[in-house]
C-alpha cells in the first residue's frame, strides 16, 4: 500500500485490508487495498449500483497474492456524495486521479455490473495504463438485450441496501442463481443515499459502450452467469463477439457469481491475470 495513513482492517475480509479516507475534487472517498505482491500487477476494481467495498471482500480473498484497490462511489458506502451530477467518462477521470495519489502507475481492471460500465469506459480512456481487462455480470449499457421489467423495477431504488428484510424476500428473484435457495448470500452493506444512488443511475443514463467495444485492445476476459435476471447471458455473449481480444466464462449461477463462486471466480480471474504477468499461481502451479 502506497498510503501511509492507511489503517488495517481484519473485521470485512480473511486478507489484510487496509482502508484510507482519500480527499480529490472536494469528496472524500472511502478507499481499500489489500495488499499483494510487487510481482504482479495491482487490480483495480469498480462496484455494483449502490454497493460498498463489503461486497467484493469475499472476491478479494479468493484472489490471494494479488493486490487489489476499490472504492466506494461517491454517495455509496463511506465515502461522501458528490456536489454535482457525474457521467462515466469523469467517474473513470477520478478514478486515474485515485491511482496516481496512491501511487500506483499500470494496473488491471475489473468492473461488476454497473462497475463493469466503468471498467470499459476506464479501458477506452485509459488504453496504456488498464493492461487487461475483467467484465464480471455486465453489459454494454442502453442497447443491452433487458432483464424483465419486474427485475429491473426493483433497482430504481436502493431499498435493498437499506432494508435487510426487503433484501431477503427479493433476492432470489433478482439475483437468481445460488441466491434462490440463499436469500441471505449478502448480508454485509454500508446504506446507500437516495440521492448518492440517484447520482448513480445519472451517470450511466443514455451510456452505452456499443459503438466502440471494438476498439478496445486489451485482452478482456467477460464473466457472466446462466441465471442472471438482471443481465440476461446473451449480452455478455455479444460483448465477446464484439470485443477484439476477449473470452467468456458462463457461471451456473446468478447475478452476485462474485459472492456466491467467489473461490471458482478467483481462480478464473488469477489465471487470467497471472498469464499477462507471466507468474505462476502458487495454488495451481500455472
């Protein structure tokens, strides 16, 4: 970790994790890394709508020597609410700005969901620094073939983020996969601002990465699942095809693979990973 007012913290994950309070442009931003090996290349990872750093804790054990940097999205988790409304293109600027403070130059990407939006839109502004890229239950945004209406309905709000209950009684048929049979997969959240979520939804209104998903040069790796209410299969199997240098892994599972196969998707993404830093895995021997 670059940061020296870095503070451990042991209680969200099994890693060493190390949390900073990070001011840029007028917000404070609550910050993690776990801390990896100088051999190979820092992950940075982008979050879900609405989502805290909790959410990728499981993920992030599962992806050992690796080091790791997330964030919670201004008006999400710990970390303040921006004063303005953003779009992609200046959630990826701060991110970079985030990167240089820390001190960190070339890094690996990864966005799940809605973060996945922000991964692409980080790899198209950022060819040289994003080496290779991770789409984990993703899509290209406003053209993507749609979840049902019903689904989609639910995540106007961040109602499931405050309300544990309400979470529970709806998480199977959001999230599908291994959350039909447990409800109760996501426990750990920071609540999340109406207005912070808002702000959200605002940046990724009228984005879609369609057009130029064929620019993009780093080798990409897409992850989806089979049972995904949110983002039906078939998206991730277009952004393969449309993608240069890319490959797809299907998940028996739903939404929240991340979760709920964090052990199977670590080992994917390491792999993956490992080979663009021609280091083997010390559990595989790859």
């Amino acid at each position: 970790m670059k940061q020296a007012t870095a503070t451990p913290v042991r209680n969200l994950s099994s890693r060493k994790m190390e949390i900073s309070q990070i001011v840029l442009y007028g917000m404070t931003l609550r910050v993690a890394v776990w801390p990896g090996t100088d051999k190979k290349t820092p992950l940075l990872m982008f979050n879900g709508i609405g989502a805290s750093l909790e959410l990728l804790a499981p993920f992030a054990d599962a992806m050992g020597d690796v080091e790791m940097i997330a964030f919670d999205v201004p008006g999400t988790g710990e970390s303040s609410t921006s004063r303005i409304p953003y779009r992609l293109w200046m959630l990826s600027m701060l991110a970079s700005r985030l990167l240089d403070k820390l001190g960190y130059g070339d890094v690996n990407v990864l966005g799940v969901s809605w973060g996945g939006a922000v991964a692409q839109q980080f790899a198209l502004q950022n060819p040289k620094r994003c080496r290779r890229l991770v789409l984990a239950a993703t899509s290209h945004g406003l053209l993507m073939i749609p979840g049902k209406l019903s689904v989609l309905a639910k995540f106007l709000t961040p109602r499931r983020f405050n309300d544990a209950g309400y979470r529970n009684d709806i998480a199977g048929d959001i999230y599908g996969g291994k959350a039909r049979l447990q409800p109760g997969l996501i426990n750990e959240f920071r609540k999340t601002s109406k207005l912070g979520y808002l702000m959200q939804q605002f940046a990724l209104l009228g984005w879609t990465s369609l057009p130029w998903l064929p620019l993009l040069r780093q080798p990409t790796l897409i992850l989806a699942g089979d049972d995904d209410p949110v983002i039906p299969l078939v998206n991730a199997r277009l952004m393969t095809q449309l993608i240069p240098d890319s490959r797809l892994h299907v998940f028996n599972d739903g939404h929240l693979f991340l979760v709920s196969a964090a052990e199977e998707a670590g080992r994917i993404v390491r792999d993956f990973l490992n080979t663009a830093d021609g280091t083997q895995d010390e559990e595989t021997g790859r």
